[in-house]
C-alpha cells in the first residue's frame, strides 16, 4: 500500500491499544513501526538493476521480523522522545508497536504485488488481490479519523473506528472480487475455455473496475470486469505466454547459465510468470499482470535484454504512454460507460 495507508494504520493501532497517558507517544511510534518495513527500498545496486525488485516487500516484510521492526521503531522513538525531554513514563509501550509493524505486511498482502510475509520458511510473494495499491476511497477516511484521534486528545473509539473502517471496506473488496471471479468463470464456461491458471485483481484506485487475466495454451488472454449492480465483462488482448524454461526461446538472446537468462528468472519470479513480449517496445519483457487500461497487454514495466550481451545484467524500465488517456478510460468505466 501507499505510505500514507502504512503510516496512519500503524499510528491508530498502536493508540488503540495503549493506556491513555501513553496514546499520543504510541501514535507517533505505531507510524514509524507502520512504515519502516520500507526501508528496503533503500537495498539498491548500480550494477544489477533488478537488486530492488527482488529485496522490496521481502524479509523486512516477513511476520518473524515484525518485533524486530517493532523494536527498532521503539528506540527511534524513544530517541527523539528523550530529545524532545519529555517524561520518560510516558513514551509509548513496546507490545503495541510488534501489531503495528505487522500491519505493514499485512497492508501488502491486500494488494497484488506479492510480499515475502513467510520468509524465510518459503519464497512465495504471497498476494490476496483484494484492493489497488492506491485506494483513496480505503486511505482518506482513515486519514482523517487517525488525524483526529492523535490531535484532539486520543480517543480509543476513534482509533477503533478507523480500523472498523478499513476492515469494512477490505469485506467489500473481498465481496467484489468473488463476483469478478464468478463472472470470469462464467465467461470461460460459456467459451469451453479450461484455463491453466487465472488471476484477478483492482485496476487503480478502486474496487468497481477489475482486470482479469488467464492462460490457455501458452497464450495469455486479459479482460475488463465491471462489478457493479450488474457485471458487465468485455475480453481484451491475446499474447503469448514466455517461459523462461523453455530453452529453444532463450538461446539466441540468454543462453543457459547466463547471468541475462538469470535476470529473465528472476523477474518470472517477480511477476508470478506472467511474462510477455511488450507489444511497444522491441526485446522488452513485460508482466502482463499490470497495464493502464483493464483488457490490453501493455505491461507498464519490464526488462530490456533485447540489446544486451548475456554477460550483462537486464535493465527495469517503465512505461507509461498514454497514461491520461487510459486513466481517463478506466474513470469512465468506473462511472459505467463503454471502455476497453
């Protein structure tokens, strides 16, 4: 999720279950704690590209080291508390903070980015495809309940009834998602298609329009959902399917052992396997989960190895051509009018 969403969850987890005299100082840790799992972010190299992609939402992420996380956020604050000369009785409890660094994890599991949360047992980026990264509709109204609540005397209703609200809306999206995978499946049915594997996620900012894809004899296929009163499909792009095991594929570009077909794994791994040859962009692989608009397959980001050496490591590009105008279509389609 965005920062904002981390921040503001952590800070009324941590109020609402903190003794009063403790709550503000709790608010200001709980924050920290909700958004330091992030500092991976920082885990970069000059000479190998896709370093961030594969360390971002991992073992910082993982629910092991959330009290590690916790405890880190409870000497930052405690830290500045002291600066600042305030009573030491008062700086905020540690036990609350382990929740609020897991809500972190947590917050990513919704999405469908994929987060390590069981590293180091397994390497799967898990991912529940519940809400968009960005969901203003989930992030404002928590916002300004937490704002509240820290400013104006910590109430612990107030903090309570933020959370209440994040896991109304999460019930929602839960909701909304099971009728776009009912009506995916109808749509399958009704074509005699038998997909190998489907997935179905939020377009941005929302949980009315959905983008669907699935694979079905080496070809991914991608469609737009609209959940409303009524649910409306309309299919989209063909492509096909890039298996990075698939030796005959690679040769030419990424021989076996290369470090370029390695960096193809890689980002396999990154994008659950969806990958596809970019439809604009000559030797760029791109992950067909993500494009601007619901039923096309132009990924908005990849890796170039079309012009590299199989010495040589892949490079993260991304793209976003056209973004206003496909944004302009999906807000479109989310008020009910024909769109892609």
């Amino acid at each position: 999720m965005d920062p904002l969403t981390h921040v503001t969850l952590g800070a009324c987890i941590a109020m609402a279950i903190s003794p009063a005299p403790r709550r503000r100082a709790a608010g200001f840790a709980g924050a920290i704690a909700g958004l330091l799992p992030d500092a991976d972010v920082l885990l970069r190299s000059n000479s190998d590209p896709l370093m961030f992609l594969e360390f971002h939402r991992h073992f910082t992420h993982a629910w092991v080291v959330q009290p590690i996380v916790a405890l880190v956020a409870w000497f930052l604050a405690a830290g500045w508390h002291r600066a600042r000369g305030k009573d030491p009785a008062l700086r905020a409890p540690y036990w609350p903070l382990i929740l609020a660094a897991a809500s972190h994890p947590f917050c990513d599991l919704w999405t469908s980015y994929g987060t390590h949360v069981l590293w180091p047992f397994s390497l799967e980026r898990s991912t529940l495809d519940w809400v968009s990264v960005v969901d203003p509709l989930l992030t404002l109204p928590l916002i300004g309940t937490c704002f509240a609540a820290w400013k104006w005397s910590p109430q612990r209703w107030l903090c309570a009834s933020a959370i209440l609200w994040v896991s109304l809306y999460l019930g929602l999206a839960l909701h909304q998602r099971g009728r776009a995978v009912e009506a995916l499946h109808d749509h399958l049915q009704v074509n005699q298609v038998k997909p190998e594997r489907i997935s179905v996620r939020p377009t941005l900012g929302n949980i009315v329009v959905w983008r669907a894809i699935w694979l079905h004899q080496d070809q991914v296929a991608c469609a737009g959902v609209r959940v409303g009163k009524q649910v409306t499909l309309k299919e989209g792009d063909r492509a096909e399917l890039l298996d990075p095991a698939d030796t005959t594929t690679w040769q030419a570009l990424a021989p076996a052992g290369s470090v370029l077909l390695g960096d193809v794994k890689r980002f396999a791994h990154f994008s659950n396997g969806w990958l596809i040859w970019h439809p604009d962009h000559e030797g760029v692989i791109g992950d067909a989960r993500y494009s601007m608009a619901p039923g096309k397959l132009q990924p908005i980001w990849g890796i170039r190895i079309g012009d590299k050496a199989p010495s040589e490591h892949a490079t993260y590009e991304t793209y976003r051509e056209g973004s206003r105008e496909r944004l302009g279509g999906l807000w479109s389609s989310i008020l009910g009018s024909p769109s892609e």
